[in-house]
C-alpha cells in the first residue's frame, strides 16, 4: 500500500485463525504410528512450505475507516487459541486497541478466549475495557458458562478478570460501533442443531422422571409434589443452531460457521449484493462434503455463484484437503484451464469436478496471516493471490 492519505484502505481484513474446531495440525496425525496413512497436511506444518497449513480457529481482525476517518479494530471472534493468534499476529501488523469483539455464536471456538482478553483491561494494560456484541442467546451462554465475564461478585482467587461492557445485538438489526460510523449488520444462518429436544436444555425444566417421594401418614408413599405439565411427554423437534453471520459496511459478508442460509437471510444478502457487487465474501468451508454443521465445498461455491461477490475467501477447514489443493479447486470454480487433472491429488480432482458447472466465480482459501485491502471505490486487493 502507498503512503498517501487517498491510498489508505477503507477497510483492511486480517485472518486470525482459518480452521476448525479442532485446528490443524492435528496431535494424532503428528505422533501416527508407521503403519498409519500419513496425513500430509498435517505433516507439512512442520516444513516450511506448508505453514500455510498451520490454522487456528476462525476468528478475524478488522481495521475500518470511520466517519472522521479514524480507524476502528474490530474483531470476530474470540476461539481457544485466540490468544497464539494475537500473539503472532498483532505485534507484526501493528494491531493494539480493540474497539469491539463481536462473536457468532457459543460454541468453544468462537468465545473460549474472551478470558484472554483480560491481557488488554487487566490494570488499564492496553485500555480501560472491551465492548463485546453477542446474541442474547450468547450472552445467557457466557453468563451459564463464565459468570465472572459478567458479572464480577462470581470472580474467585484474585479477581483479575476482564473488564467489558455487553451489548446485545440484533438479527438483521444494524449497529453502530460506539459513535465511529462504522456499520455492521448481524443476520442468523443455520449451523447445524441442537441435540435436545424443546425447549434448549440452558432453559428446561427441572428433569421430572425421578419424582421425590415422602412416607404419608397412612405408611404409604406418594408423590411430593404433582407431576407439572413440564413433565408431560413431549415429541422430539430438531432446531437449527443458530449462528450469526455479518455485513460489515457495505463491503463484506462475512459467514463462518453455517449448514444452511434461511430465506430470509437469502433476502437481506441478495438485496445487498444487487445494489453493487459486494467486494468480499467469507464463507465456511469444511471439507469436500457437508457436515451437519458446515459447508462443504458444493455448498460453498454455490452459495458464491448466487451470491456472485468480487473475491470470495473460504475459511474454516479441517486437515481433509491442504491449502494448495483448495488453491487448485478455487481456480477451477473461476473457469480458469485448471492444470492438467494427471497431475491432480485425488481430493483435486473430487473438488474440481464437484463445482466445474456453473459460473465463473473468483475463490481462493483464506489463511492464518491472510490480510486482505478494500478500497473507498470497492477495489480488493491481497498479499497472497493476483
Ligand atoms: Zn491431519
Ligand atoms: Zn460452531
């Protein structure tokens, strides 16, 4: 990027963490025993060609151009790693304050590292606190699961906790970051559902199939109390886990975790994208097949293809495939001759000619350390691809 004040980006994008749950390199496939089939893309994390491989849980920095042209850092997601991802990450690109985290749902790898966060507000360190966007349902997830996040009377030991101020955010209800002019729109996908049945177990009733008894005066027993209509049989529904995406300006649409966007959903990103083309889109991709819980690779590029934003950067993987083989199954979706398929790994060659139909669309897999550059007239740039 040039110096000058005109050439300064309206937003930069930095990926924190690009894999799974469960990161890569996996431990198992680094200690396999010899009779194992090795798992490449694990193994080439410890070379240097495949550091590319290396991939904490999904999470993004944000850096955003505001009204008076201050910049304001947001950042999504907070996993179990975060704290490995900040250290290697902030320090050589400059990052320090955060103006708000912002999280997608409850699950370990989206807010396991909001206790790391005390690195910035313990005695003032870097700020004074943190403001944190969750879904209400979040939010009643932190409060079951790490009360002293919020409510300090349940810290222990110390006290050294973070300091945060909550905030409760909206599907498809846009909000302000502080007074900065910067905009983001949450909006619910599906990702994957609940094990239980209604209502979700945070909020059911006492469980009624071991009734308390107590001797009456006749000798004989009886039921303490009646059985409610709580403990009536229910039938088993299965519910979607909900999951927030996000609009970032009018710039990116960013979905990391996601099985299945809802109709209504659909309506607000394509009404997005019809204004102008949208210059970024982030998108879950697991494996090459779907899981219960994610994209897989069909899902994902035609989710791209109606979508059909400038650039679009897939996050989320699991060891299945390396980021080479994605680089390859990426071009193949823009219609470009991909190289000859005699030459192509197996999961290559299944990738390709899953998505080959259809049209040209620009995809490449994001990785840890990707930063990617959005001009004030929609121009994407980034210092991995062409
Ligand atoms: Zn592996
Ligand atoms: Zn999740």
């Amino acid at each position: 990027m040039g110096s000058n004040a005109s050439d300064t980006p309206s937003i930069e994008l930095l990926f924190l963490g690009t894999g799974t749950s469960s990161s890569i390199p996996h431990l198992d496939c680094l200690t396999a025993p010899p009779n194992r089939t090795p798992c490449l893309t694990c193994l080439s994390t410890l070379t240097p060609e495949g550091k590319k491989n290396i991939r904490r849980n999904t999470s993004a920095a944000l850096r955003i151009s505001g009204k008076d042209g201050k910049r304001t850092t947001v950042v999504i997601d907070v996993g179990k790693n975060f704290q490995a991802a900040a250290v290697e990450w902030f320090p050589k690109y400059g990052l320090r304050e955060i103006d708000a985290v912002i999280i997608t749902h409850a699950h370990a790898d989206a807010m396991n590292g909001l206790d790391d966060l005390r690195g910035w507000t313990l005695g003032g360190a870097i700020q004074p606190h943190i403001d944190i966007y969750v879904s209400q349902s979040t939010f009643g997830e932190v409060q079951r699961s790490f009360p002293y996040l919020v409510s300090k009377e349940f810290a222990s030991g110390g006290g050294d906790v973070p300091d945060f101020e909550w905030h409760i955010i909206e599907d498809k209800v846009p909000f302000e970051i502080k007074d900065t002019g910067v905009r983001i729109t949450p909006f619910l996908v599906h990702h994957g559902r609940l094990f239980s049945t209604n209502p979700p177990p945070a909020f059911a009733p006492t469980p009624c199939t071991t009734q308390p008894t107590t001797p009456n005066l006749s000798g004989r027993s009886s039921p303490a109390r009646p059985l409610s209509d709580a403990c009536a049989p229910t039938t088993p529904k299965i519910h979607p886990y909900l999951c927030f995406g996000f609009l970032i300006q009018d710039s990116i649409i960013y979905i990391s975790d996601v099985s299945l966007i809802p109709d209504d959903t659909w309506a607000l990103l394509e009404s997005e994208s019809v204004k102008k083309p949208m210059p970024v889109l982030v998108l879950d991709c697991l494996r090459l097949r779907a899981h219960t819980s994610h994209m897989g690779v069909r899902e994902a590029v035609a989710t791209v293809r109606r979508l059909n934003p400038k650039r679009t950067y897939m996050t989320g993987f699991s060891h299945d495939i390396s980021h080479d083989e994605y680089v390859t199954i990426g071009k193949a979706a823009g219609g470009d001759g991909p190289k000859a398929t005699i030459n192509m790994s197996v999961m290559e060659l299944r990738g390709t000619e899953m998505i080959r139909e259809g049209k040209p669309v620009w995809i490449r897999p994001s990785h840890d350390g990707l930063r990617v550059f959005i001009s004030r007239d929609d121009k994407v740039i980034d210092e991995t691809y062409d």
